[in-house]
C-alpha cells in the first residue's frame, strides 16, 4: 500500500473523530478511548481504522486466527481494514527488536470482530479463581522489603497493573485472586527488568516471562488459572522455544516470591 494511500485512511479516520468531538457528541471520544483499551497491541493508526469502521469491535483478529481458535468467520462479513508492516528480516534475531528499526513498509490487511464469527467459545483470558488468603498482604510485603512500592489507581485502566522503576500501580476493585495475580507479573517485571535485561531484552520476552512466574506463583498457592496465562502469553506471541529460553529467569523469580511466602 502506498505510503498517500495509508495517510488518506488514517486521516479520514482522524476527521471523522474530530468532527464528531466539534459536534458535541462526547460519546466519540468515549468510544475512542475504549477502543484503545480493547486494542492497546495495535498503532494509533489502526485503532482509528477499527473505531471508525466498527465502533462496537471487542476482539478482532485475521481469519486464520479465528480458524485456529475453532472459529470462522460468517458468510457475506466485511473486514476490517488495518495496516499491516512487512518487516525486513536484518537479523537472525530481528523479530525481537524494536519495530520502528525493521519496518519496510506497509500492506493492507484485514481483520474481523468476534461478532462477526461462529464456532467454539473464547476463553477467558486473563481470569484467576481462588483465595490466596494471606498470602496477598504477605507478596505485598516482600515487595516493600525489596525498595519496590506498591499502589493504587483507577487511572491506568484497562491495565490492571503497572509496573516502572520501583513502583507498581495497581487497578482498584479487583478480585483477591486477580490482584494477587497481577501484583505477581508486576513484580515479576520488577525483578527481572529493572536492571541490564531490561535493554537486552523486548517486551515480548519480558511480558512472556513476568505471567510465566505469575502462573507458578498462583499455581502453588493454589488458585486457579485455567487457560489464563497461556491465553495471555500467546497474545504476546511467546512460544514454547522463548519460554524455555526463558526458565531460569523465570524459576528465579518465582522462587524468590514463593520463599518470600513461605517465610512470612
């Protein structure tokens, strides 16, 4: 796709938002914002592109993807265009640099909204079950003994944690067994990223590696996960071979968060 034809779309997109914000109706904005929510891995360009063409869009994702999650998409359904980069493969390890120093280009592409498709249920990314008890108060306690604080706001939603330099925020009105669990991958990342891997690594590897020991923390204090951090992982795109690359790392932060419960 031509680099005029990508800037026609993304401002025709930016134009209708702008003349609904000038017209008064507030809800465009809200729709916008929400739609960043549901669709924080895409570009700003192509959360305009799915807002402006379906407002009501939850959960989009190409045809082969809705094939490989057992579902397909309905007779006579328009796609959704976005912008899709073709990248330029510099290195072995490419992929895992930052996008801006690899992209080529861009290709017209096409996704489609959850209801726009049939076939076997989602499942629930991201829920965990159980009580963790004690051990909630006990992680947040480790976390202060590690300089690491540990707070509250409802201005990072619809992340439920945050995590940067010390500090981890956390989303209030959580379940005892989400905020446990995502007070674990924040502090995962805290652990783990803080110092030199954090420049030697992409967010892909530290996203894969903060819910892996999130999920084994959980597993032993006996919540449950279910699909949840496999769900998640592989919104990152990890896969087997990045996770097991990734073990020690992970092993180790798991076990200092669980000595730290076991000791409390």
């Amino acid at each position: 796709m031509k680099s005029e034809q990508i800037k026609e779309l993304t401002d025709k997109a930016a134009e209708q938002l702008i003349t609904a914000l000038n017209a008064g109706r507030s809800e465009a904005l809200t729709g916008y914002l929400k739609a960043i929510g549901r669709f924080h891995r895409y570009s700003l360009h192509n959360v305009l592109l799915i807002a402006s063409q379906k407002p009501d869009a939850s959960y989009v994702a190409g045809f082969r993807t809705w094939n490989q999650l057992g579902r397909f998409v309905k007779k006579g359904e328009k796609g959704i265009l976005i912008l899709a980069p073709i990248v330029r493969r510099k290195a072995e390890n490419d992929d895992e640099r930052d996008e801006s120093t690899s992209i080529a280009g861009f290709r017209a592409a096409y996704v489609f909204d959850v209801s726009q498709t049939d076939g076997k249920e989602l499942p629930q990314i991201g829920i965990v079950q159980g009580d963790p008890g004690q051990n909630r108060d006990r992680l947040r306690s480790f976390a202060t003994a590690q300089g690491i604080s540990v707070e509250y706001s409802s201005e990072i939603a619809p992340a439920r944690g945050t995590s940067s330099g010390g500090r981890i925020m956390l989303l209030p009105g959580q379940s005892p067994a989400e905020e446990f669990s995502t007070l674990a991958h924040e502090l995962a990342h805290e652990l783990l990223h803080r110092g030199d891997r954090r420049g030697s690594t992409s967010r892909r590897i530290r996203e894969t590696e903060a819910e892996a020991a999130a999920f084994v923390v959980c597993h032993d204090v006996g919540l449950e996960t279910g699909s949840a951090a496999c769900d998640y992982i592989q919104l990152w795109n990890g896969d087997a071979q990045l996770l097991t690359e990734s073990l020690r790392y992970v092993r180790h932060a798991a076990s200092q968060m669980l000595t730290a419960l076991t000791d409390a």
